[in-house]
C-alpha cells in the first residue's frame, strides 16, 4: 500500500515537473514523458502503474500501449494458443465502467483542428456505442478540457504528449476498483511525434483508428494473434491505417459481453 502510493508520488511527481516551467507546455512537451518509467511490465504491451485510494477502497493502475508495427520497443508476446471464435480478451477478469462514462479533450499538439479532433473522437465513441444496444450506454459526452497532466485524478482525459520516438503510437492508462473491478478512470494520450490524420493519409497516423482502438480498453485487451490481426482491438497499428475504426465480430461480441447487446 505504502509501496504503491510512493511509486504513484514518482509519477505524479514526473507529471507536475513535466508541466511546471516558465516557456511553458511547448518546452514541457520537448521532453518526453514517461509513466512507463517506474511501471512494472506484466503482460506484454501492459503495465502496472501502482495503487491508489478512491472513496476508501483501492484502485489499481494499468496502462495499455499501443506500438506501431515493427517498431523496436513493440511488445513481442510469445505466440499464444487462442482459439475463442470471437476473437476477444476481456481486461483480467471483466473489468469495466458501472456507468455511462465521459471523456474531456484536449487537442492541442495534435495539429488538427479542434471540431474535427472532438468530431473524429465522437464517431470513435459512437462505433463502441452502436454496439450495445441495451439500455446501458457506455460513452456519454466529450467535452474540451485544458488539462494536460495525465495520471489519476477523477477526469478521464483524451490528449496528446510527448511519448518519445520508440514506437509508441498512443497509451491508455485507467484505474479500477480492485474488488468491485468497476473501472473509475481512463485517460488516453496520443503521441505528438507522429503527425496525425483525419483521412488515413500514407506516413500519419489515422485518429479515428487509433481512438477507437484506444476506446475499446474500457474493458477489452490487445490482441496479438495474427488471425485477428483485421480486429479494432489487435495491438498494432501502421501508418495510414483505418481498419480499426469499424468493429469486427470479434470486438462487438467482446463489448457486448460487458456491456449488453
Ligand atoms: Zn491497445
């Protein structure tokens, strides 16, 4: 406990020095961030970011990253045995929101313009939300926010920042109740060091694919089998790539699972 709540001080002490300094975000953003740092690596792709308090009970950290394809720092999972049809992994054991959740942007760095930024992210969340067509809506509405610490603090933030140049395409770091598994925060940061996309332009990386990837984490895992290679939820991505932003039968069985049909 005491362990968990020191590594989350180095992170949140990692943020803060990250966003302090007179120049400024854009001299904050000319060093890389990194939550990773003081992570520890459980599964490939996926870290634990430590333990933390809310209303009296504990939540856990994890962060999910997303490579871009052949990328030196990728995650190389063993190949593993999967032969579930639907092709999907729900987050441990079913971890997901109790409610309608709802994210704040903040689009600055991402080179796009701010509608479509908030207009790209709102169909990634509707692509989700078709999907559950029982009374249970897992997304409610985006907001603009000028936040730009990402870490635990009650506010489930979409931004980009300064992830470095070793692959990483986008991360999605969210906390849940460890006995309920309620998930009580999730915060996705974009990698300013790509230049990014509204229509899968070659060398960018597309938002709408990423985002709706990155979305799926509210309570699906990557996926790194070759046959669901063509799923949202694979756990890599390409330049010019939009795949992602339409469900497979695998992803939509796997939200459905959660959150109702
Ligand atoms: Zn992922």
């Amino acid at each position: 406990m005491i362990k968990g709540l020191i590594l989350l001080a180095i992170i949140l002490t990692i943020g803060l020095v990250g966003s302090v300094g007179a120049a400024g975000k854009n001299q904050k953003k000319n060093q890389k961030i990194d939550l990773l740092e003081n992570a520890t690596q459980v599964a490939p792709g996926v870290f634990y970011l430590g333990e933390s308090m809310n209303k009296g009970k504990v939540v856990d950290g994890y962060a999910f990253v997303h490579y871009a394809k052949g990328s030196k720092s990728a995650a190389r999972p063993k190949p593993v045995v999967d032969d579930k049809v639907d092709m999907y992994k729900l987050l441990f054991r079913g971890i997901k929101w109790a409610n309608t959740m709802q994210y704040e942007v903040n689009p600055d760095d991402s080179g796009l313009g701010d509608d479509a930024v908030m207009t790209t992210l709102g169909a990634s969340l509707d692509t989700w939300d078709t999907a559950i067509t029982g009374d249970f809506e897992l997304f409610g509405a985006i907001g603009t926010s000028d936040k730009t610490f990402v870490g635990y603090d009650n506010t489930n933030l979409v931004m980009w920042d300064n992830l470095g140049s070793d692959g990483i395409i986008a991360m999605n770091s969210f906390w849940f109740y460890r006995t309920t598994k309620e998930i009580v925060e999730s915060d996705v940061v974009f990698n300013m060091q790509y230049n990014w996309s509204l229509s899968g332009e070659s060398e960018k990386m597309d938002l709408q694919n990423i985002a709706t990837h990155e979305f799926g984490h509210n309570g699906l895992a990557d996926l790194y089998v070759s046959k669901s290679a063509e799923l949202t939820m694979y756990g890599y991505s390409g330049y010019g790539e939009t795949k992602k932003q339409t469900l497979g039968t695998g992803d939509i069985s796997g939200i459905q699972v959660l959150y109702g049909e």
